[in-house]
C-alpha cells in the first residue's frame, strides 16, 4: 500500500501532468532505478494505482494529509506568520476542478444553459492555511456535491459545504487558533454562528448591499471611524493606505467591527494612480495598533485563488485534468494526493538551497528545473558514492 499511495503522490510530486506520462518514466530502467534507491520502493503501474484509488476511502488520504499538516504546526517555522501572535490565517473558497458534457457519476453538479445544454462538473471547497510569504496548503477540503438532484446554487451549496468543512476542521485540529479569511458570498449570520461556536476569529469582505442594517450603521457612524495611514514603497511604486476602523457593530443581537481600507497606488514609471478600497467584518475588536494587521490579513484571501488554485490548475499540478474518468472515489483521492504533492513541493521552492538555485540560473524557471529533475533521474545513474560526492560539495 505504501508504494502505491507513493506512487500517486509521486505522480503530483514530479508535476507528471497524467497518469501516461507517469508511466513512460516508470518503464525507464534507470529512472526506476534512481527511484528506488532514493525511497527504497518501486514505482507501480498507474493501473494498479488507479484499481486502489477506486477503492480507498478518500477520508484516509485526508487524513494523512491532515497528520502532515499537524506536524507543521507543531514546529515553529509557521509561527511567525500567526496574525496577533496567535491564529493562522485560514482563506476558504470554493473552486471548480472538473467538466463533462456527460454525467460522469452520481455525484455531479449540473448546469442547464440557456439553449438547453447540460454541463456535468465537480466543486470543491478548500481551507488553505496561507501566509504573505506564499504558502498556501490545503488543511482540509469538502466536496460540493450532488445530493438532491437539482440546479446547482454556489452561494447555498458553498455555505452548506462549510458547515460541513467547519466540522471536519474542529475534530482535525480541536484546538488550533484559526482566523477566517473569506469573499463576499461568507458575510451572514450562519457562518459568524459557526465562528463563535468553534472560538474561530474571521476577517470576511464586505460588498455593498450584504448586511443591510450593519452597513447602515457602519454609514452613520463613520465620521466618527478612527483610523491611521501607512506609507510604503518599493522600486516601482509608492502606495498610502489609510486605514480606518468602528467597533461594537450590532448585526442580529451581536456585536462586529468594520475595517476600511484605501489604497492609492503611484507608479513611479508613468506617474498613474490606483484606487482600491477593501471593506470587512471582523469579530476581533479593533484597536490602532492592530486595523492594519487586520486589513492586510484580510487581503491574504486572495493567496488561496493565486498560490492556491492558479498553481494547482497551470503549474504543472493539472487539478482540471482527469486523473479518473470513472470514479468519484478516485477523484477525491488523487485530489487529495495533488494537495499533499503540492504542499511538498512548496517547502522545496522556498528552501534556501532551492532558492539559492533559482539565483545562480537567473533566467530559469521552476518549470525548468523540474524537467531538469526528470532528466537526472532518467539519465544519471545513481549510485550511494555519487549521492555522498553530492552532499560533500
Ligand atoms: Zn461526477
């Protein structure tokens, strides 16, 4: 079992982009060689790692990757990243991973167009721990799926899936401090129960016309709103941000703080002004000293869609291709092998070694380099003198 679960996992880890390519290198003598002297395992046939992924349940893969994330947090490398010294900043968003013109199993989610065409697809919501530096890794994942057989709704069946979600997360990580990241579509007052009820703080986006009465008062009080700027500046740029803050908000019978943050981006090259202005609710009371913490945090939530779903879908992970035609059980599981692939390799691309790499080919790409990684293990015969040759400088 291991060197099957291995083997799929090795798949995403080596960006083998299908499961056919993955079985060209496996047939390569020296590459199954390398591999096996690297992990002491054997490569298995993709159809062997299909027959199992058909079978396994998927909330072991999950679990496993659970259990790696817990280990992360049990180190201190995250630490430094926690907003207020205490709680990882956890972005939420759901993301489409699969489409089929024809129903593809029991579980798909089905969209009728206009002229009567049906489309067949799967959704996935996603927790992802993020941090400025650019991680974002999956903790855990709720499939938004078929249970009733009608039109697909992603407000409702994203917010159904986060209870869900919700769930999953407090019996994998009871006592985690957790502040929740989140778009538009979160603001309502099932998902702020769900908060207190779990001791999770949330920074959600507020949009206009969300939040009716909050938004009234948050109108009325905001002349008296305190506030402060901060100026930053970089090679292209100099940008202001004014942020500004209320508290003690009342929305169905409790009480949320509204942050406001505008920001006017200069660039130096063709003198152009940029305004955008970022609205949340939060159920951490703010204070001079932490609105700005807030609102940048706030603004980490576009990690999940950039490092999180971006990557997996165009950086050689494929999260849209179909690793299984057949099987939803498969599905979810290689799923959750690309989420543990992917936080793997992450840890790789930021390692000092990796980026001390990168600077010495300044005109490579990761992409490169991976293929070069496939090179030396198709080519290169490994052998222990070699590896020691390596490590010795
Ligand atoms: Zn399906």
């Amino acid at each position: 079992m291991a060197e099957i679960v291995m083997g799929g996992l090795f798949m995403f880890i080596f960006k083998e982009t299908s499961r056919n390519a993955y079985d060209g290198h496996r047939g390569d003598a020296i590459f199954a060689k390398n591999y096996y002297l690297q992990f002491k395992l054997r490569l298995p046939h993709p159809d062997t790692i299909d027959q199992v992924m058909r079978e396994l349940p998927p909330q072991l893969v999950e679990e496993l990757k659970a259990h790696l994330v817990s280990k992360l947090f049990e180190q201190k490398t995250l630490r430094k990243f926690r907003f207020l010294d205490k709680y990882y900043h956890i972005a939420f968003d759901a993301t489409g991973i699969q489409t089929f013109d024809k129903r593809h199993c029991e579980h798909c989610l089905t969209r009728t167009s206009k002229t009567d065409i049906v489309t067949y697809f799967h959704y996935v919501l996603e927790a992802k721990l993020v941090t400025s530096s650019g991680l974002a890794i999956s903790i855990a994942s709720e499939f938004i799926e078929n249970r009733e057989n009608r039109d697909f709704d992603k407000q409702d069946c994203e917010q159904k899936a986060f209870g869900r979600l919700a769930v999953k997360i407090k019996k994998q990580f009871p006592r985690l401090p957790i502040c929740i990241l989140a778009d538009g579509l979160y603001p309502n007052d099932t998902i702020f129960g769900i908060c207190r009820a779990n001791d999770w703080r949330f920074i959600i986006t507020l949009k206009d016309g969300c939040l009716k009465t909050f938004h009234q008062d948050a109108g009325l009080l905001k002349a008296t709103a305190k506030g402060r700027s901060v100026y930053r500046a970089d090679k292209t740029t100099r940008t202001t941000l004014e942020y500004k803050f209320l508290n003690d908000i009342e929305y169905k019978k409790n009480n949320y703080s509204w942050v406001s943050c505008i920001e006017t981006k200069v660039h130096l090259s063709d003198k152009t002004n940029e305004v955008q202005q970022f609205i949340y609710i939060t159920n951490v009371p703010q204070t001079l000293d932490n609105v700005v913490n807030t609102a940048d945090g706030g603004r980490l939530r576009w990690k999940i869609e950039n490092e999180g779903f971006n990557t997996q879908k165009n950086s050689g992970y494929e999260l849209e291709h179909k690793f299984s035609r057949v099987s939803y059980n498969a599905m979810q599981n290689y799923y959750q092998l690309l989420q543990i692939a992917h936080m793997i390799n992450q840890f790789v691309e930021k390692s000092k070694d990796f980026i001390d790499l990168m600077k010495e080919h300044s005109k490579q790409t990761i992409k490169a380099l991976w293929n070069e990684l496939s090179v030396f293990m198709r080519t290169i015969p490994y052998t222990e003198a070699l590896f020691e040759a390596f490590i010795s400088g």
